[in-house]
C-alpha cells in the first residue's frame, strides 16, 4: 500500500519551485535513498566539499529560456537528506513538496529490501513530484536499462550510476541534475502552455466549424422551405386560374340546369335529369371552393373564436361521419384558446383531418383531439416563413391508423395527391387545410409512422389582447318583392357570349330590358350612345380590350352617377386585390338567379335613395 501524502497533482499543495537552484543564493536539495548507510556517508563526503562548473547547462538555459546566470566560484554545497527505504524516501519528497521545498535530485539504490525495489522507489517518486530528477546508484540491478525505461516510461529524468562510482563523476552529475531540475521544469510548464494554447484554439476552430455547418444546415433547410414554398405557390396559382375557369363553366351549366327545370314539370322525365346535373354541379363548385382554399384565396369572415368551442360542435358533426368503431377523445386546455378566425372554415379544415385519420384507420380505431397554448420560439419559426415568435393555439388530431411513409408525408398537403383508390377521394381536402391554415398566418406539421397512426398539429396565433372588433355579417336584405315587377334597363358586358345570355336571361325575367357587351370596350361605347337609358351596369373583371376596372372608370367619367356591378369567377382575394375598385359591389361566379337579382336590387335602391336625398338647386 502506498502511504498517504501530497502530490505534486493535487491542486491544494502545488509544487514550488520557482526558486533558482545553487546560483548562490538557495542550497539544492538531494535526497539519498539506500539500505546502506556507508553509502550515505560517501556521499555527504563527495558532496558537501566539491566545486564544478556547470557552464554548459547555464549555457542551455539561456539558449532555452532567455536567462543568464553569473556564477560564483565558490565551493558548491548541498542539502543532503537520507532515506534508508524507499516508502522513507517517499514521505520526505511529499513534505518537501507540502513545504515549497522539493528536492531537486534523488539517489536511489536498486535494491533495499524488505520494502521497495528502486523500479517501485523511481515510480512512486514521480507520482508525488514529476519533475524530480534522479540518479540511479547500483552495483548489481535485477533490471536492464531497456527495462527499467519501459516500466517507468520515462527517461529524460534518469540516470544510472555503477558502483563503485568516481567522487569527480559523481561531482559532475549532481551538479548536472540539480542543475537540470529548473529547465525541466521550465520546459514542462512550456509544453502544458502550448497544449493550453492547442486545446484553446482547437476548441475555437471546432466551434466556428460547428457555427458553420449549422448556418449552413439552417441555410439548407431555408432553401428546402423556399423550393416547397414555391412549388405549393406555383400549384396555388394554377389551382385559383383552374378555379376561375371551371366557375364560369359551372355557372353556364347550373344556370341552364336551373332554366330547364323551371321550364319542366316534375312529371316530365327530364326533370329528374336535370336535377341530377345540378346536383353534381354544386358538387363540382364545391370543390372549386377547394381548390380556392388551398390556394389561400378563399374570402374568409373572421372573428373571435374560442377553438375549444369550435372543436365541441365538430364533435358532435364528426361522430356520425367516423362511425361507431371510432373512439373520439378530447384533451382541451382548460383556458380560453382565442383565435381570429373564420369559425366554419376552421371546423371543416379540422373535419378533412379527423375523415382522412378515419380513412387510416378502416373505421375502427381511436381519435384524440387536444389543444394547448405553446410559446413558439425564432429557432422553430424559422421552419416557416408564415411564423413570428410568440403565442400560439396548438391544435393536435392524432389517430391509430395505419401511419405513412415519409415520401408519402412530404406530398401530402399537395391537390390531388393522394394514396387512395381511384374514385374514393379528390386528395384536395388536406389542400384546403394546408391554404386555409396559412391564410390565417398558422403552420400545419405532420407527424406519421407507419404501423403506429399519424398526428396533425395546426398552430393559430393566439388573441394577444381580449378586446378586438368582430366582424359582424350585414344584415340580409328583405327582397320580398316580385322580380317581375321591377323595371329599368341594365348593360351587361362579358366576353363568354353563353355568360352574357345568362345573365341577359335572368335579368329579363326578372323585367328588366337588357343590353349586351362583348367586352369593356363595347360598354363603355353603350354607355356613351345611351348613356341616359342605362340604369345600371353588369362588369365582367377579366374582358379584352378593356378590362372591368379600365371600363368601370370611363364609364364614369361619361356618367358619374350610373351603378356599377362587377362579376367575376376569380377568387375573392385576387378580385379585390386592384381589379376591383374599392367600394364596388361584386357577385361571384357562379351565381344563382337570387345572387343576381339581389345584388342589381340593392344597388338599385341604394342608387336611388342617393338621388332622393340631394338637396334642391337654387
């Protein structure tokens, strides 16, 4: 067992040798460690009376470390203490170091039984102080050299001295490694410097690399988020131009529909055909409207909501829709979860969620619906460029079905994709959550394994203040009155001539003598001709020639006062976004013969209330 002292490593009692070592003014210590005490002897006599140059080592230090020392001719003298056993010799180099005195060289026997062997002795030594040099004194050793180096793994600190020894070499030697205790020392402490100074700048080079490869990363990823961007944006474009072709197809299809069914009587055979039409007609308009959420374009009626309320009435809308095989659980946050949003468009997005879950699940399975409010930081927003720091409604929809593969997840929000069989689904109503989630400035993450179901969470800004001014829809207006009755004259321009004969037909059963355009240009010239005997004018947006805003304002610089109505299939985010005027009323395609009637009704009355209340001339 080693016996118990301070280490030159332990930080409490470090090792002091900043003191210069025989250059006049310190006495270098030596420790002797040998069973013979006759040896001591000889020593103390080579030792304490000897002189000898140590030119060359002041040679070496200034070379090494830019110092110089004058020497004193004086006799050298040294401190000698004795150990008889190498555990003896331990302790003394441990309180020598507890002391701020190491000892600067040690003589060690190789032999000393019963304790120690010198191998042991040397290894111990070093343990304590790792700059103590030593001498080796020996007649005969159990080891080689080669030996002795491999079992201490050390030897810039070693030398052997054979017996019987010479007192000039044994002079010489202790003034060498006396000498030689403070260059290494020195040197030591150079190379833990320079290791400090590696480790520093590797630790600095391995951050900014790291630094680096994460801008990069996040670099990666921004362009990943641009490419997706942008290709959903590209396909939302094509959806809203798809969109305003098929309504004004569909409002030929269901106007002529509903023509030919007002003409027939529900005993004729057609009747029930045309119905048919209109019915896969409002069919089709509706997945126009998907196609117009996807593509973040839909007109939204926002306010207030509460998602918690929103998500108990789907329950009750959802339950028959998932089947009695389908479990539905809630997890709501007990406080209020406040979001400006459109309440119906939100409580259909969220339905497309739970039916494609239930879809997943072969109708048999369990559905949990949570909400929680969660604090978004800058690192997760950078995920999309919709998202701002700050509070959010997190709304989860998770389920137990069958979970998609991650190619499968990167193409999910995309119209039309979709994984089911031909005939079983559109693949547009993940669209329209995904444009209707980023019309409310919120972000829509998937999560899915396969085997183990999928969750949706859709994040929706949180009201940050309680008190905000609700949309309040204006009161619909009462048109009791027989259509037939009414009167005027009413300019209608389209460039789709089936178009023109629907409205033309409509307007003209409703009494009203029409005038047809062919696009803007032909209108403002009708206007021009019979300026007087126009009561109100029907715009399509989108003409040639001239275009229903470029009309619109040529027409009123003829007549200011002339009632304007704008139609258009295009979305409603795109018609008022400048090709409308501000505060022009618009009916979108396709339209019923009620939207029609009601919206020339009411400019038409608004028109005229206007004129009854202009003060009198002078």
């Amino acid at each position: 067992m080693e016996p118990e002292c301070q280490t030159a490593a332990n930080a409490e009692h470090p090792v002091v040798d900043d003191q210069p070592i025989a250059d006049g003014q310190d006495t270098p210590r030596i420790i002797i460690i040998d069973d013979n005490t006759a040896i001591h002897d000889d020593f103390r006599k080579i030792l304490c009376d000897d002189s000898g140059g140590d030119a060359e080592f002041d040679s070496l230090e200034a070379s090494l470390f830019g110092k110089t020392c004058s020497r004193s001719k004086a006799t050298r003298s040294y401190e000698l203490n004795s150990a008889y056993q190498g555990e003896e010799g331990y302790r003394m180099v441990c309180e020598a170091i507890d002391e701020g005195r190491p000892y600067s060289t040690a003589f060690v026997d190789m032999r000393m039984p019963p304790g120690w062997d010198g191998v042991e002795t040397i290894r111990q030594l070093w343990k304590a102080d790792p700059d103590l040099q030593v001498l080796i004194c020996t007649a005969f050793s159990d080891y080689s050299w080669s030996e002795i180096v491999d079992q201490l793994g050390n030897s810039d600190q070693l030398l052997i001295l054979r017996k019987p020894f010479d007192a000039a070499e044994v002079s010489q030697i202790a003034a060498a490694m006396t000498k030689k205790r403070k260059p290494t020392k020195a040197s030591r402490n150079t190379v833990a410097k320079l290791e400090q100074i590696v480790a520093r700048k590797t630790q600095e080079i391995r951050r900014e690399m790291k630094q680096r490869e994460e801008a990069q990363q996040r670099l990666l990823e921004k362009e990943e988020q641009l490419r997706e961007s942008q290709k959903l944006e590209a396909v939302g474009m094509l959806a809203g131009g798809i969109a305003h072709e098929f309504n004004n197809l569909m409002q030929i299809i269901l106007s002529y529909a509903q023509f030919g069914l007002d003409s027939s009587s529900t005993d004729d055979a057609i009747h029930e055909d045309l119905k048919c039409i209109l019915k896969a007609g409002e069919r089709a308009t509706a997945l126009t409207r998907q196609l117009l959420g996807f593509s973040r374009r839909k007109a939204l009626s926002c306010v207030n909501v509460d998602v918690n309320h929103v998500i108990a009435e789907l329950v009750d809308l959802a339950q028959p829709l998932l089947g009695s095989r389908i479990q539905i659980h809630q997890n709501l946050h007990p406080s209020t979860t406040m979001v400006h949003a459109d309440s119906s468009e939100l409580q259909q997005a969220l339905l497309n969620c739970c039916i494609n879950s239930r879809d997943s699940m072969d109708a048999a399975g369990e559905l949990s619906i949570s909400t929680e409010l969660v604090d978004l930081d800058e690192a997760y927003c950078r995920r999309d460029e919709v998202l701002v720091p700050g509070r959010y409604v997190c709304i989860s929809i998770s389920d137990t079905g069958c979970g998609m593969p991650p190619d499968v997840v990167s193409h999910i929000f995309e119209p039309f994709y979709t994984t089911k069989d031909v005939g079983t689904g559109t693949g547009l109503g993940l669209a329209m959550v995904y444009g209707l989630v980023k019309q409310h400035q919120g972000h829509i993450d998937v999560e899915s394994e396969v085997g183990l179901g999928t969750t949706f969470r859709i994040y929706l800004p949180a009201m940050t203040s309680p008190q905000m001014v609700e949309v309040v829809a204006p009161a619909p207006i009462d048109h009791h009155e027989d259509f037939e009755t009414i009167g005027g004259t009413i300019l209608v321009a389209d460039d789709e001539e089936l178009l023109r004969q629907v409205s033309s037909r409509i307007l003209q059963r409703a009494g009203f003598n029409v005038m047809l355009a062919c696009d803007g240009l032909e209108a403002v010239e009708l206007v021009s001709r019979k300026s007087n005997g126009i009561d109100l004018a029907v715009l399509d947006v989108m003409m040639p020639n001239l275009t229903g805003r470029e009309a619109c304002a040529r027409i009123r610089s003829i007549n200011p006062d002339l009632p304007v109505l704008f139609c258009t299939g295009h979305d409603p985010e795109v018609a008022r976004a400048g090709e409308v005027p501000a505060g022009y009323p618009i009916v979108h395609k396709p339209f019923t013969a009620e939207d029609l009637l009601s919206s020339v009704r009411s400019l038409l009355d608004q028109h005229e209330n206007a004129i009854q209340v202009q003060p009198l001339s002078t």
